[in-house]
C-alpha cells in the first residue's frame, strides 16, 4: 500500500519541535515499548529490566508493536536490525524500533555485519540510534516500501561500491533529522526503482573512498524517480583518505578501468559534487527536487571538486532555495553551480534553477534550457548582503530561514539545526572532531535572526 501525501505528512512529517506533538507522533507510529532489548539481554524482552537480544524480537512482532532499545554498544549479528524478509507493519500500525533514550543506542557493525539493513520490510520506522561500521552499506533499505528512518546518525561503510544510507528498488522511503559522514563512495544514495524517496534535513560529509565510480555527497537521481531532498546541508573534508592509494574496483582489486592507477590522497578518482546525480535513461524525466539546502566547504577542507552542485545530462530537476557556499580564499576554478545541458549537447527539459545563492570561487556556470529565475552571486556574504540583509532575510536569491515539508515552503522556523547536539555527540563517539552545524553556518552567514529559531521545547519534570 503507497500512502499518499497528505497521510504521509499527517503521520511522518508534520510534528512539530514540541515535546507534546512530538509524544502524539510517537503514539501515531507504535505507541509505548511493548518489547525490550538490550546489548546481553538475556530476558524474555517483556521490561527493561529483562531485556533480551534483538534478534529474538523477531519472531514476536507484529503490526504496531515497539522494539525499544535500552543504552549500549550493540555489537553481533543477534543484535543488528535485520529483520527476516517479509516482517512488515502496517500503515495504520506500522512496526517501530527505536532507541529508548535517543543517542544512547549504538548498532556497530564492527566491519562484519550490516548494522540496518531492511530487506522485503515495508512499514518500519527506525528512530533514534547510532549506526556504523559496517560490511557493507550502513543503513540499507532495499525491495521495500513505506519505511521511515528518523533522527538517526550513521557513519563508516565498507571501502567499496557502498553509501552511508542507500535505498534500492523501494518506494516511499523517509529519511528524516539524519547525518551521515565517513567512508562510503556515497553519503546518501537512492537509486535503481528507489522512487519516492524523501530526505528531509539531513547533513552528511564525504571523507573517505579509494574505489573507482563516481564520489557524492547527495545523488539527486539514479535511475529512480521523484527523489526530494529538503532543507539538507552537505558538505566535503577528505579527511580519512590515505596518503597515497590504489584505484580499486568493487571487488577490492587494483582497478583496470580508464582511470585506473596510483593517486594522491587529495586526489579522487570521479569527484562530482556535493549535491550531483547519476543519471536517468535518455529522454526520461527524474522529477527530482533539491529544495532549501546547503552545499558548503571549509577552509580547512581538502576539496578537489570542481562543482559544489552539479547537475548535467538530465532531464527534470527542479532546484529552488538553495545556496552553494566556498570560502573567501578558495581558487578560482572552483564552480558553485555547474548546471549543465544534455549529453548531445541538447537542451534539457523541465530543469528549473529558482531562488539560488553561491558564493566565492568562479562562481556559477548555468548552460542553455535551464530555467534561471532570481539568482545571487558574491565573493562573500558580507560584500553580497546589503544592511541587515542576510542568507536569513532576503528576497535576493535563496532564503534558509523556513522548513520545508513535502516540498512545500512553510512558516516553520529551521533553526537551530535539529541533530546539532546529536551529532557533535555522535561525531565524538565516532572518534571525530566534533561540527556544530548551527554554529558553522552561523560563521559563513552571520546570526540567525529570532524568526527563524524556534523556541526552545520545555523541559519535563519527571
């Protein structure tokens, strides 16, 4: 069963940051805990305080029951969240998973198992964990429909043909307040039938991949259709590639493809963009939409991309609201967007570029048969604004003040970023430098102005 978009958005998208709405979310989508697991539960999973392993969740559960996950580190293959194909919820009793406190649940492949991987599971809502290092992929959802997964950081794959978050062959998928960073040829894929798929407020950063294929932090299109991306920030650091490596292919081979050969660490093999794509076939339409987000590099990054946002080859992109954002001191040569035609040179059809801000480096190159409306170009913010003027409160180019939801432009303020505490939390755990993204964005932008913040939710008193 596809749900349609106003039920998606009444059930998945729509709570609000108030303890209260959020709690009604959280009844709407399983209710209370009726299973508990632990990292040794030896229990039969009926309390927390006789949790048992998450594998033996399995067998029991049914539509609109909820597997919470008490604190720990998660390691084996009985506590990783693979269901058995078939094990579904329901849209109006979807099975949920979640971690009891969220932050405090951390799924680790330990390089031998897949932390998430959904396969033949429709109606799954994961909620509130830590995932990584993986076999292969991170968060995998695959043959599937109608899962969600929310308020989730992830972070290294398998060094090969594998993502952060990948979706294959399913539909109506939501990822929702997600981050991803560090190994993996991709940050966020949806590819091969993965239609539907919804990103919304998600942050990722690339930092590591030694194998041939192209490099992305988000892949707007890959032979799936009616991919929207809302209000996510990318961005790019290069951090964990080795000092000098050896093309490889996907099997872990030395690569004998055209780009085969010895590179640098600072040097990657088919580097496309922060926000790119892939492709669909020729003459067909990706309906893809980028809407209210962020690509951004900092000075301290190591970025051998040309493009921060590049788009060529495809019909069918929609980008409105969006900013691509180099440092002062970045080169010229680097390309904030590079919007190009068709691979014969043609013009592409139904590809719309409205409400666009980039700044510093060359700046943006826009071919023909792009639909350009309302763009601004500057060195910096600070020459580009005038008085309070800012990337908060401006009717020049793109605004990112307000959330976006289904595609829709809202009133409801963005900020402070919702993961911001999360994700310091998680990039600590992940043996990272920690990144406040408020504060990040704050620094390339000035302050954001009160009407974009939303008001901080109450405390509850136990």
């Amino acid at each position: 069963m596809v749900r349609s978009r106003a039920a998606r958005c009444l059930r998945l998208a729509c709570a609000p940051l108030l303890l209260g709405a959020a709690l009604q979310a959280n009844e709407a989508s399983g209710g209370d805990c009726t299973h508990y697991a632990s990292p040794t539960g030896g229990g039969n999973g009926s309390s927390p305080s006789s949790p048992f392993r998450v594998s033996r969740f399995w067998a029991l559960a049914r539509p609109g029951m909820s597997l919470c996950l008490l604190d720990g580190v998660y390691k084996g293959a009985d506590s990783m969240i693979t269901p058995p194909h078939k094990l579904s919820g329901s849209s109006e009793r979807p099975l949920m998973i979640k971690a009891l406190h969220d932050g405090k649940v951390l799924i680790d492949g330990e390089s031998g198992n897949r932390p998430v991987y959904l396969e033949g599971n429709d109606w799954i809502t994961i909620e509130g964990i830590n995932a990584c290092c993986s076999s292969r992929t991170v968060i995998e959802i695959a043959h599937s429909t109608n899962d969600t997964i929310r308020r989730v950081a992830a972070w290294d794959a398998l060094d090969g043909n594998e993502k952060i978050f990948g979706i294959h062959y399913s539909s109506h998928t939501l990822l929702e307040d997600v981050a991803g960073w560090g190994t993996g040829r991709k940050i966020f894929e949806s590819s091969y039938a993965g239609d539907f798929t919804t990103i919304r407020r998600a942050w990722g950063r690339w930092e590591r991949s030694t194998v041939a294929g192209p490099k992305m932090v988000y892949s707007l299109t890959y032979n799936n259709y009616n991919m929207l991306i809302e209000n996510s920030i990318g961005t790019w650091s290069g951090e964990k590639m080795p000092a000098t490596y050896v093309l490889r292919d996907y099997y872990g081979k030395p690569s004998t493809g055209p780009h085969a050969g010895t590179y640098k660490g600072d040097e990657i093999e088919q580097a496309q963009g922060i926000f790119s794509i892939d492709g669909v076939p020729e003459g067909a339409l990706a309906h893809a939409r980028l809407l209210g987000s962020l690509a951004y590099i900092l000075p301290t990054d190591t970025f051998k991309y040309t493009h921060l946002i590049f788009v060529t080859k495809v019909s069918g992109i929609q980008i409105d609201n969006t900013v691509a954002y180099y440092p002062p001191e970045t080169d010229a040569t680097k390309i904030t967007f590079g919007l190009y035609q068709l691979a014969d040179g043609s013009d592409p059809v139904e590809d719309v570029a409205t409400n666009i801000t980039g700044f510093g480096g060359f700046g943006p190159t826009i071919k023909h048969g792009w639909a350009v409306r309302n763009q601004l170009h500057g060195a910096t913010p600070r020459s580009t604004y005038q008085g309070p003027e800012s990337v908060f409160n401006t009717s020049r180019g793109a605004q990112l003040c307000h959330r976006y939801k289904d595609g829709a432009l809202t009133n409801e303020p963005l900020w402070p970023w919702p993961m911001n505490q999360r994700i310091i939390d998680a990039m600590i755990q992940s043996g990272r430098g920690p990144v406040d993204i408020t504060a990040a964005v704050e620094q390339m932008f000035g302050p954001v102005p009160s009407p974009c913040r939303a008001a901080p939710v109450a405390a509850v008193t136990p």
